[in-house]
C-alpha cells in the first residue's frame, strides 16, 4: 500500500505525539494563477505550527482538435519546489504529469508533510515544464494552481495509553472498488 502512515505508542506516562496522523486545523488559500511553460508561481507560508500542506492544480480542459475533427489527449508537465527559510529549492517528488482527455474541470491535490526541522517562512513553488507548441490553436491545455491548504497537526499525546494510528490515501483504489 503506497501513502500509508503507521505509528504505535506503547501507553507511557511521557510518550511522544503521533506525527501526521490527526489535524486540529485547516485553512485553504486561493491562488487561481494560471502558469505558462517555464514559468514558476510561489507561494510563501509563515505560519510556524504548519505542518502540512495540501496543494491543488489542475486544468479546466485537456485535449487536441485534430484538422479531421478527431479529439486525443494531452500531456501536462509540472514541478513542485519547497524552499526552508531561503535555503535552496528541493523537488517534492518526481515530475508530475497529467495525461490524457478530459472536456472537463481536472484537479488533482498533492499532499506535503513539511520538514520538522525545516525553518520558516516556507515557500512552495510550481513550475510547468512541457507545454505542446505544435499547431497551438487546436490544443486546450491552460494549467494553474488553484489554491493550497495548510494544516497544523493534533499534538495531543494520549499519556498512559497505547494506541495505533494508520492513515491511507482512498484515491489508491478506484472509484467502487472496495480495498482489499
């Protein structure tokens, strides 16, 4: 199971909080820019109790019009960057790519556990990275980023008691399909 998170705490008087298991609290933050090919959007979080994010992209439409009237899919290339207190960006992960045919809104939400010893203010920067240029005029594709949430995790510690956490993301099993 990819994305799962599992803690264990044995029930001691001076035992430590589950990490990124329970949130007190959220706040979502509109940032609707759409972003052109090589092209970097940042956002900067100072709030010092976030401890993680949720940033969300997308595409309102993505397809090719061929000359003959046919539709096919298109390809979506973009990065997500986070800087600690100006200290360089690091990649969140491996390229993202949206692929295929959608006439529709597309969002997809990437979650991001911030560093614990990471200093703040924290800037998160997206870039695009591929755009299709050939015959631009049969092509919708436009990206942006739409918002991002912030989250700051329950730090309660439960003393004297042992407990288990497990936490998955239910996006793993497709839509109907019961996990097993």
């Amino acid at each position: 199971m990819d994305d799962a998170l599992f803690e264990s705490r044995l029930g001691t008087q001076d035992q430590d909080t589950t990490e990124n298991i329970g949130i007190a609290s959220q706040s979502t933050t509109a940032v609707n820019v759409k972003i052109e090919n090589n092209v970097s959007v940042t956002r900067q979080i100072t709030d010092t109790d976030v401890t993680s994010l949720r940033v969300t992209v997308g595409t309102p439409a993505l397809q090719r019009i061929e000359d003959d009237g046919d539709i096919k899919g298109e390809t979506i290339k973009y990065k997500i960057e986070i800087q600690y207190n100006s200290g360089g960006y690091q990649q969140v992960g491996a390229e993202h790519i949206i692929t295929g045919r959608t006439p529709d809104l597309y969002q997809r939400k990437h979650p991001i556990i911030l560093s614990p010893t990471g200093a703040f203010p924290v800037d998160i920067r997206i870039t695009r990275t591929f755009q299709n240029t050939s015959d631009k005029h049969t092509i919708v594709d436009d990206f942006f980023w739409y918002d991002f949430t912030t989250k700051v995790d329950d730090k309660t510690r439960f003393p004297n008691s042992a407990l288990v956490a497990l936490r998955f993301d239910a996006q793993q099993w497709s839509q109907g399909q019961n996990p097993s």
